[in-house]
C-alpha cells in the first residue's frame, strides 16, 4: 500500500496545517494513545518528526511497511513522512516530542549527526539506568515549553540538543555493541517483554525460564552475553526503577511503593532499595525532592 493511501496529520488526529519553523511540542504517550484503545493507526506527518521515550511497557511500532517490537525504556525515532503506527502494551507510558523539520535542520548546524537521527526510522533500547537523567532532560524541556521566562528559547534549545546528542550517543553504543541476532538475542527480547509486563509480580527467575522454554542455565548465558547481567539483576532493576519513580513523582508511602512492586514485606522492600542504591528509599526521596526544589 503507497503512503498516500494513509493519512496525513498535523499532530495525530488533527488536521493538517501549516508548521511554523521553530515548533516543538510535548505531551504524554497516554494523551492520544489511550483514548485510541492503545493502537495508532498508520499516518504520516509532512514536516514533522517524532522522538518518543518509552518509560514503561511497549509494543510495536510499524513504520514504512517494517515492524520494529521495543521495551521500555527506549528511544523511538520517526522521520517526517514515514508511514507509522503503533500498537502500545495497556498502560505504555511515555513521552512524545514533535518537532518541526525546519527546526530539526536549524538544531543539525551543531552537527550533522544530529539530523542523520531521522534517516530512517528506528527503536533504541537503554537500561533502566539510564531512564532517570533522560526524564529529566524531558521534564526539563517540557517546562520551558511552558512559559515565556528570559531565555525561554535558548533553554528549549538546550533541551532539545542535549536529548538529540543523548539519542544519538544511545544509538551509536548500540551499533556499536555485540551482534543481536541469534538464539540468544531472542530470548533475552522475550525477557524484557516479559519483565515488563510481569516485574510488579517477583516471580523467580525458574518461572521465567520455564515460560521462555529454556533452561535456567541457557537464560542466564543469554542475559549475561546479550545484557552483561543476570535475569535476577534485570528484574530487581525494573522494580528498582519503578520504585525510583514512585518515590519521585507519587505521595505514596515507602510501604505501599515496596507493596505496589511486590514487596509484601516493608522492611524486605527497604534492605532492597538500600542494598541497591546505597542509601534508604525515605533518604533517596528527600534528597531528589531537595535537589528539585
């Protein structure tokens, strides 16, 4: 089917019109995604590109008749009229970044790499790690798109670079990294996607493997060649993350973020986080809070 047999939008669902040189917008995956049932049906943009960040769940995104499966978190790169689609996991959540092509172009004087994100369109996967200085990058964007301070401009600007040149630097590790392909690339996917859909649960890596129809053994040479980890260290850093976020953007108790993540146990709940971050989850959210003001 040729592109023009798909529609055309300004942003997803409304009207064409035309795009002003320097538009960025921001919204959150959940604004369009959910009303639509969790599936964006194939479109295109004429002069607008797209940076989703994938914070939790996942899918499938079609773009230009290929079909590229992710988990969060992870980058999704979309180039101005590339026929794409989506197909979320229930509750996906995230963040998407529109851009005008002419300010795309404007931002590459800084380097040509930059626009050579958007040759084609594409998913980078990233730790659970590497999420929390990517959310601020966006939350930091999202708030300058909001006011009209001095330097208003200069600050998207900024913001927009440095998620550009981070998109970028995760991409080339990427490309850069061991093969993908083969038996043990494949499970691993299976892995995550399955984490993620089931971290909340602390099931034991035995019941992981034996739903992946593989042996314990065969799981944690996969992991360990694939993501330089074992299965039990890419479960605990899922719950670790989504107890970081809670901490940070919820008001609720450090019982009930250690209960949400299948901790029936508080004081279990707090020897983890601690064990893992170096400090206590009550420590961790005073000291984000006071660095946010």
């Amino acid at each position: 089917m040729s592109k023009q047999s798909f529609p055309t939008f300004y942003l997803y669902g409304e009207p064409h019109r035309l795009v002003a040189e320097g538009f960025v917008h921001v919204e959150t995956l959940d604004d369009r995604s959910r009303p639509s049932e969790w599936t964006i049906k194939p479109h295109a943009h004429s002069e607008l590109s797209h940076i989703f960040l994938i914070t939790s769940g996942g899918g499938a995104m079609e773009a230009d008749g290929a079909e590229l499966r992710f988990v969060a978190p992870s980058f999704l790169l979309v180039p101005a009229t590339a026929v794409h689609g989506f197909k979320w996991l229930e509750e996906t959540a995230g963040f998407v970044i529109t851009m005008a092509d002419a300010y795309l172009q404007d931002l590459g004087r800084h380097g040509a790499e930059l626009t050579g994100l958007f040759e084609r369109p594409d998913a980078i996967e990233m730790s659970a790690a590497q999420l929390p200085p990517v959310e601020r990058l966006v939350a930091d964007l999202m708030r300058e798109l909001s006011w009209s301070a001095p330097g208003h401009r200069a600050a998207v600007d900024a913001a927009m670079l440095s998620l550009l040149v981070t998109a970028l630097r995760h991409r080339s590790a990427a490309v850069h990294a061991a093969p993908r392909a083969g038996p043990h690339a494949s499970i691993v996917a299976r892995l995550r996607e399955r984490i993620e859909q089931r971290f909340r649960l602390r099931e034991p890596v035995s019941i992981h493997a034996a739903a992946l129809g593989v042996s314990q053994t065969a799981l944690r040479v996969a992991c360990a060649r694939m993501a330089g980890r074992s299965p039990a260290q890419m479960l605990d850093q899922r719950a670790l993350l989504e107890a970081q976020r809670a901490l940070l953007y919820s008001n609720l108790s450090i019982a009930e973020i250690g209960f949400s993540i299948g901790f029936a146990d508080p004081a279990y709940f707090s020897r983890f986080f601690q064990r893992n971050m170096g400090l206590s989850a009550r420590a961790y959210r005073e000291a984000q809070q006071g660095a946010n003001g």
